[in-house]
C-alpha cells in the first residue's frame, strides 16, 4: 500500500475521540508538533514552530512539566493537548524507568493508541552499559505495554537515521566522539526492537528504512528533520494505523486523468518508483533469532 497524504479532516477523522500516548525524544515530540498543527490548520508547520521546545503552549496544547531546560539526561517535557482527541506526549531518556512504568500502571483508561520510540539518549548518554541496559529495557517496556493494555493499538517506530557528523542535542561535549559509530549503533538496535516487537506481537514501523533515502532532509545539525520530512513520517504512521484500526483511506493521492495506453503505463510506473511502500510485514528484511 502506498503512503497516503492526509488533509486536515482525515487527521481529524482518523483520531477523533482517541486517547493518543507518544514516548521519545525531540524528533517524536515533531511528530506531536506536527499532528497538532495539521489538524488545527491543515498546513504544513513552520520550521520556528517544529525546532521550539518546553515553551508553555503551542497551538492550544499545556506543558504539565516544570519550564526547566537543561541538556542532561534528567530533561523532563510533558504535554497534552485536548481537542478533538487527547493527545499526551512524554520526552523521554530511557527507554524504561520506574517513573515510566509507574505512569503506565497509573492508567485507569487505556489508551487508543501507543507511539514510541527511544534509542540515541540510550545509547549515548547512560554509560558504558548503555547497550546491554537498552536491550533489557526494550523487553521489559513492551512485556508491560502488552500485559497491561492487550486491545490498544502499539506502535513502536525505528529510529531515524542520523548524520556521522552530527551535533548538539544528546550529543554533548563528552559524548561527541560517538557521532562516527552510532549510525550503526542505531541500525543493530532496530534490529534488535524488530525481534522484540516480533515476540510481542507488537507493530513495528521501520521508519529507518525509508528516511535512509531522505537524508538530505536533515537539518544542519544532523540529528532533526526539516518539516515536510516530519510531515511525511506522520503520513507514514497516520498510513500504518488507517490500516490497523480498518478505517479508510482518504486516498488525496489518486489521479483521474484520461490518456492513452501508453502514457497510463508510464505515470503508473513512474508513480510507483516514486512512492514509498509500506510492507505488509515490518520484519521480513531481518533474521529473526529469539529475543533474549
């Protein structure tokens, strides 16, 4: 199935009424940003907009964490936004801690929805052990997302690519030798929440995969996405839930043009070199062994 462009009123229809749970970093808050503003303003979210943070509301949404900005990797944002849908967003550095998992078991309502991602900070800035940690910690965040809500609908993203030389955000001073491995680092770690979200029957959207091929979308530190490249992504995810939850898609894409033959083969082949896939199943591309 291709990737399907949504206007304002489809965001709107396909989350309407939904209680929405986002986890990650500063490219998944994006992600929140540009949800908002596409259904609130149906256009596409200015850079200023999407590259601000902690700020006190944006577009109608409230920041419930104290304005606190700081580089550690004890940052703390959290948001909600009530309108047609009630959207939540939590920044997070770690994949999986007792704050999160006390949150999680706070719940009395689950969730529609569940989109998460964490990697880099895990990485990068919880020390030597960073990788065995996120390893144990994937297992255990998507054992209790599963156990405590068995008919919400879990989406765990891969993470995005990032430039060998980038720079700032998690990536301070100490740590910014690692610009030249962690490019791979992310690559061995989606593979491995692939085989995790395999165990837990969980949906994985392989989101590495296809910004692979948009690298040149990246902002000049390396490590965020211009806006149009979040809006993609949305689109990628808003593509992906349409066809778990069986709701419709809206289908903007289609074109109705009488022509010949002939130039009928050719826009369609050209269509479909241009236009992503998205994979009926997110891990035929890795070797799948149990996950520890």
């Amino acid at each position: 199935m291709s990737v399907e462009l949504f206007a304002k009123d489809d965001a709107i229809n396909l989350f309407k009424s939904q209680r929405i749970l986002m986890f990650g970093d500063s490219n998944m808050r994006a992600l929140y940003k540009d949800l908002i503003w596409l259904t609130r303003y149906g256009t596409l979210i200015p850079n200023e907009k999407l590259r601000a943070k902690n700020e006190d509301s944006f577009s109608g949404d409230k920041r419930l964490s104290e304005g606190v900005l700081t580089a550690s990797r004890n940052y703390v944002e959290i948001r909600e936004y009530k309108r047609e849908f009630h959207l939540h967003y939590e920044f997070i550095t770690r994949i999986y801690t007792k704050k999160f998992e006390d949150f999680i078991e706070s719940l009395k309502v689950p969730p529609n929805f569940i989109i998460m991602n964490s990697c880099v900070w895990d990485l990068s800035r919880w020390g030597p052990n960073g990788i065995q940690d996120y390893k144990a910690n994937v297992d255990k965040t998507l054992h209790l997302l599963r156990n405590k809500f068995p008919k919400t609908c879990i989406v765990f993203t891969t993470t995005l690519p990032i430039s060998l030389k980038a720079r700032g955000g998690f990536l301070t001073e100490n740590v910014q030798f690692l610009n030249a491995v962690l490019p791979f680092s992310i690559v061995e770690a989606n593979n491995y929440v692939a085989k995790c979200c395999r165990k837990y029957d969980i949906d994985l959207i392989d989101l590495h995969y296809y910004m692979q091929y948009q690298i040149d979308s990246l902002v000049m530190d390396g490590i965020h996405w211009d806006p149009a490249a979040i809006r993609f992504i949305n689109n990628i995810i808003f593509t992906n839930l349409c066809q778990k939850v069986g709701k419709q898609l809206p289908n903007n894409i289609a074109i109705h043009r009488k022509c010949n033959t002939k130039e009928n083969e050719r826009k369609e082949i050209a269509k479909n070199e241009i236009k992503p896939k998205i994979e009926q199943n997110y891990y035929n591309r890795y070797d799948f062994t149990t996950c520890n």
